[in-house]
C-alpha cells in the first residue's frame, strides 16, 4: 500500500509542477500585445492588414484609378529584361476585383528579406513580352501593387493584374541615385499569382 500512496503522490506533484510552470510562462493578455523585435530573417508567414474602409495609407497611397493610368502608360516592347534592384521589403497593396474610383488597396501584406528577394525573382522569372497583349479574359481579380524597397529608401513598383490580360508592368523606380531604366512589360504567371494569394 505505502508504493501505491508514493506513486499516487509523485504523479500529484508532476501535474502541479507542469501547471506551475505553464502559470509562470505568463499571462497572454489580446489588449497589450508583445512589442515587435527587428530580425534579419523574415517571419514564415506574412502578415497582411485589412483596410476595409479603403483609405489610404503611406504603404500603398495611390487609387486604383492612378494604379490603372500608370499602367497603361507603360510601353511594351521597352526596359530591361530584368531588375537589378536589390530588396530589403516588399509591401503588396492588393485592390478588390471590383475597385474603381477614388477605391485604394483593401489588403496589405509585407515581406522582408528573402520572401521579397523570392517575390523579385518571380517577377524577373517573367518573360518580357513585346506587344501589349490583345487576347484577354473576362474574368475578375484582384490587382496588385507591388512596393519593394532597398537599403537606400528607393521603392520600384510594379503593378500585377490577377485577371484580364494578366499584365505585370514596372510602373516607378524612385530614388536618389537609382538607374532610370525599368524592366520591360510582361505577363504574370501562375507561380507569381500562387505566391501574391498567400498571406
């Protein structure tokens, strides 16, 4: 009887022990996150931020109306077959299929080091089409604009449509210092549309 009682007891002790040790951890408190700590490598999941209102916002400022006529400005056919410029971040400001007007990006996901590295490489995989595409579908989707930024502050945009004529153009290269030729016109593929859908 007395080896019974002992077990009884060591097992008593272990369940106590393991819920003082998970009281000491910590309260997780939903008001009062813990405060961000930079890192160099990129967290695995990117978080994105919902705008539902539409308003805008120093990560993604402009309309879907100035995404549109910065879009169709590009001439195809011009720019280098791939981009040099070498990202620390990206933002994706991505607009409802049905946005029009005065509308602003609805969703906003960042990525740092290689996730946007792996997001250029993408775009750069894509090959540079010479004419504006003529044969396009119907169906809706979302547009994207995407914001990578390097070490010196510059920001090189490109704009990539999930639908129509699947368009993937360099709209801006801004930056003191940074080269005046952006990448040629291409079309998005489907690996560039998989990894814009993940958040």
């Amino acid at each position: 009887m007395s080896a019974l009682r002992t077990r009884g007891l060591i097992g008593a002790t272990l369940v106590v022990a393991v819920l003082g040790i998970a009281a000491a951890c910590g309260n997780e408190n939903a008001s009062s996150p813990p405060a961000a700590q930079p890192t160099d490598t990129p967290s695995a999941t990117p978080s994105p931020s919902s705008n539902p209102s539409g308003t805008p916002s120093t990560d993604c400022p402009n309309t879907i109306t100035a995404v549109r006529t910065a879009t169709d400005k590009v001439v195809w056919g011009q720019g280098g077959a791939t981009s040099a410029f070498n990202p620390v971040s990206v933002t994706i400001c991505q607009f409802d299929p049905q946005a029009t007007g005065q509308d602003y990006a609805n969703v906003t996901t960042k990525r740092t080091g290689k996730q946007a590295t792996d997001l250029l490489a993408l775009v750069n995989a894509a090959k540079p089409v010479a004419k504006k595409p003529s044969i396009c579908t119907k169906e809706l989707g979302p547009t994207y604009v995407l914001r990578f930024t390097d070490n010196d502050r510059g920001v090189l945009s490109f704009t990539a449509e999930a639908f129509g004529c699947h368009r993937l153009v360099a709209t801006s290269l801004e930056g003191q210092g940074k080269p005046g030729v952006l990448p040629a016109p291409r079309q998005v593929t489907a690996e560039l549309t998989k990894s814009l859908g993940l958040r």
